[in-house]
C-alpha cells in the first residue's frame, strides 16, 4: 500500500510519518526524530561546529528564541554563518554573540562563557583575557585563574595531599609556613621560582 507524504521536514525532505513523541520515530526509522509533528532527520551539529541547544522547524522560532542573527539549520536553531565576524572566522574557536554566560552554556556547553558580547571556549587554555585572578573566578568560577594575561583553568603543581595546602586562599596568611597564596592556590616556594612581585615566604611563629 502506497503511503502519502504528509508534509516537510526542516532539511527539506518530505516524511511519510506523523508523530507524538521521539519514540514512535525511533520505532518507525531510528536515524529520525519526532519534529514538528514529522518523524524528521536532524543535523548533528551546526556548520561553525556548535551543538544547537533548540531543534526547530522554522528560522522564525530561532529568531524568537534568540535573535535575528539565527535561523534553523536541518532542525537545529544555528548562528547564520554571514553574521560571523571577521575576527571570530580567523580564530579556531568557533563564536555567537551573547549577553550572558547562561547563553553560551545552553547553546555551546557548560565550557563556554559570554565575554565581551562572544561566546568563548574556556575548555581550552588562555582563551578569555584578563588583568588578575579575582576577575577569572568572578566571572567564570573558582576553578579559573589569570595565567600570562588570560583565564584558564588551574592546574594545581606540586602541592601536597593535604587539602590546606591545595585550597584556595586570598592571603599567604591563609597558607602553612613554606607555602605562598599564588594566583588563589597555597604552592610551595620551593616550586615558585618566579614569585609575582610582592610575594614573601609566610614564615609562621608556632
């Protein structure tokens, strides 16, 4: 028996199954997902790489939900490439413009902040500019701190297993004898052989 098409999918192809609900497409075609009431194929991920947070079915639901600057993308709500920047094509990390972190989060992943009106991978090491720690764990957590210029996450060197030696701090005073408060985290001066200007080995009277 011949089936009619019902209607079109986001990509432009026409589907032959209605739906209510993912697992009935997931029954009828596993590839395929119940999208605008059609059992539809949806693209993985958008053409600047990121992984479209909202499936859609128009580019008018996109622009409701984010701006003017998206439109929906076999399924997925995606930047519109010629709204990229010049400066955002150069650069190997792919950027949407942004108002808050939250915006980012839901769109890119828990990796990626909002920072001057962009989108920006924090996964990846000296990506967000900054003048000191207080601004990277302001901004982006506890985890983050200024390394040459730029927020990344801390790797925590050469420290003991105790957890006094290894927590955060805002002072030396906040770290055991031997140890300075360097860029948030008590670190030995044995492995500091550069100390910022400023920093004084803690000496601690028992």
């Amino acid at each position: 028996m011949h089936v009619g098409f019902l209607g079109s999918c986001p990509n432009g192809r026409a589907s032959p199954k209605r739906c209510l609900n993912d697992r009935e497409c997931a029954a009828y075609k596993p590839s395929t997902t119940c999208l605008c009431g059609l059992c539809c194929e949806v693209a993985a991920r958008c053409p600047d790489g990121s992984s479209g947070s909202k499936h859609c079915c128009t580019d008018e639901e996109c622009e409701l939900s984010f701006s003017s600057n998206y439109g929906c993308y076999y399924g997925l709500c995606c930047w519109k490439s010629g709204s990229l920047s010049a400066a955002s094509k150069r650069s190997h990390l792919p950027r949407l413009h942004c108002i808050s972190n939250e915006e980012c989060e839901t769109f890119h992943s828990r990796d990626s902040a909002c920072h001057d009106g962009d989108c920006m991978t924090i996964r990846n090491r000296y990506s967000l500019p900054c003048e000191n720690s207080a601004q990277c764990r302001q901004a982006y957590g506890g985890e983050y701190s200024c390394q040459g210029s730029y927020c990344s996450r801390r790797v925590v060197l050469n420290v003991l297993s105790s957890d006094r030696h290894g927590s955060d701090c805002l002072t030396s005073a906040n770290c055991e004898p031997s140890f300075v408060c360097d860029q948030g985290l008590c670190r030995s001066t044995s492995h500091l052989p550069n100390l910022p200007c400023g920093c004084q080995l803690k000496q601690r009277h028992q």
